[in-house]
C-alpha cells in the first residue's frame, strides 16, 4: 500500500453502522473497508475479505478425497458419426 493521506468526509448515520457492520463481519477496519470500497468504485477491483488461513487444507483435504475414490464401470465408448446423426435427426437435418 502507497502512502496514506487523512481526509475528512461527512457520512451518513446509515452508511457509519453499515461500514462498521461490513467491516467486522470480514475481519477488517472500516478505514481498510472504505479504503476498498473506494477503489472497487473507482477501478472496479474484486472487494474480497481477509484470507481464511484453512481454505488451503480444505481444498487439499476435498482432492485427497477426489483421488481416494476410484472410479467404477466402464468408460463410455460413442461412434462420432452415431453421435452427429442423432443429433441431425434431433434437428430435423436430412442427411440423405
């Protein structure tokens, strides 16, 4: 982050318990929360709360999970030319 500068706005009552309900329900200041807001309007930048330092393990945890399964049948096996007369057919298409 560049150097910060204070200004001085007017605000709302509505739009003070608004940034202070939104900002402690992400984990952050409502400086830090103006401060995206601003820039999300201003650049159109994702606005996206702190990091949720277990989302990495979850995401581990769900492809060992993935890997563990093994899959079971058999593959599918399709004729291409079966595949786009049938859906010529579906379309009304004469192929003759």
């Amino acid at each position: 982050m560049g150097e910060l500068v204070r200004k001085q706005i007017y605000l709302t009552s509505k739009q003070v318990r608004a940034i202070q309900k939104r900002a402690e329900a992400i984990g952050i200041s409502q400086s830090e929360f103006i401060r995206r807001a601003i820039d999300q309007g201003l650049f159109q930048t994702s606005f996206t709360s702190r990091s949720d330092p277990s989302a990495l393990d979850n995401i581990e945890e769900f492809i060992q999970n993935l890997n563990a399964k093994k899959p079971t049948g058999k593959p599918i096996q399709f004729n291409r030319d079966e595949i786009y007369a049938e859906r010529l057919d579906r379309y009304g298409v004469d192929t003759n």
